[in-house]
C-alpha cells in the first residue's frame, strides 16, 4: 500500500477520529481532576508524573492496535491478527505497557531529552510500533530492520520539534478564550493551556507514527 492508500484508508480514518476524541476526553477530565487534587501534594505528583504518562501509552498503544497492519502499509490478507500474535508473545500487553513507560519515566531524567520533551512522546509512539512489528515479523519468520534511515530520523525530529511549536502557539491562540467557555469554568487558565498543550502533542503523534511505520526497512 502507498501513502495515499494508507492515509485514506477506512481504518486509519476512524482510528485518528476515535483516538482524537479519547485524547481530547482524556486530557479535559484528568486535568480537572488534577486540579480537585492540588491541595494533596503527594497524591498530585504521583497523579501528573506517574497517571499522566501512564495514560498516554494507553492511548498510543491503543491507536496502534487499532490500526495494525494497516499502520505498516500492509493489508492484512496474509498475516496474523493481533489475537494471534498475543497468542505467540508472553504477556504481550504488560511488555509493551512495561517498555513504554520506562521510556516515559527514564528519558526525562537524561539531561538534554529533558530539554525537548516533546520527543518522548514520538519516541513511545515509535518504540511501541517497533514491537508489534517484531512481534510480526518473528511470526511470519521473515528478516527485518526497526531502524530507518537518517533522512526519516530527521523528518520525525523536525515534526517533533513542529508539533512543540505548534502546541505552544495554540496555548497562546486559543487558552484565554476557551477560559471563557461555560463548561470550563472550574478550570484555572493553567489548567486549559494544559489541555491545548498535550492534545495537540498526543495528536502530533499520529503522522511521526506514520513517517516512522510506512518507512520501516524491509
């Protein structure tokens, strides 16, 4: 399957349609939460720097599953479903869930990551489409690589860095006057420019996923 076949195909469609709106839902009500909960320090931090990257490898995890094989350019007749692969792994979902947020908790502690957090989130997205390709290929017991080329590495970089730019203008664009929106207005200004914020980097993720899996080498 090309580009277009994959963008335009049903699947991916719906799954982007879906994941957006659990993305949206998710962000809105844990924010608010996060909120109710600000005067319990403890339960807070454990809340926003445990929960918060918990969830968002649920919701990767989920667009992946819900897209697989399409995700990869490939349509599915001849290779095994999901159901079958988990049949194959040990314990498939606590491994993927395991891998993924040891990136989330381990990657902001190194320095200069720390810096561009808003590579952690592609590199989860990335990791966590490597192992269900692995998980594929093993099965099917053919040779592959879940390393792309520099030039693809440097396009994930750059939206990467585009999806950082693009959340934080979107703050400044639309945080102040979704403030004033009737349903919000148990939120703080800080807790709407949260929700922009990590929306749009959640729904940055699905074209780095899609540069990343329509490149993988045969």
């Amino acid at each position: 399957m090309n580009y277009y076949e994959v963008l335009f195909h049903p699947t991916i469609i719906l799954s982007t349609i879906l994941y957006l709106i659990l993305v949206i839902s998710f962000e809105t009500s844990y924010q608010l939460f996060l909120h109710k909960i600000s005067h319990v320090t403890a339960s807070h931090w454990i809340a926003k720097k445990i929960g918060t990257p918990f969830f968002h490898v649920i919701l990767l995890v989920s667009f992946i599953y819900m897209t697989y094989p399409i995700l990869y350019g490939l349509d599915g007749k001849e290779l095994p479903t999901l159901s079958k692969l988990f049949d194959i792994v040990e314990d498939p979902n606590r491994s993927m869930m395991n891998s993924l947020f040891i990136i989330s908790a381990i990657l902001p502690l190194i320095p200069i990551i720390n810096r561009f957090i808003a590579l952690i989130l592609p590199l989860q997205a990335i990791a966590g489409s490597a192992i269900v390709y692995s998980w594929m290929a093993d099965y099917m017991d053919i040779k592959y690589s879940l390393f792309p080329s520099v030039e693809v590495l440097a396009i994930i970089v750059l939206f990467s860095l585009l999806a950082e730019y693009s959340a934080k203008t979107l703050v400044v664009l639309t945080g102040h006057s979704m403030n004033q929106i009737n349903y919000l207005e148990n939120f703080q200004l800080q807790d709407i420019d949260a929700v922009v914020y990590k929306s749009t980097l959640l729904a940055f993720q699905i074209p780095i996923l899609l540069i990343y899996t329509l490149n993988l080498p045969n």
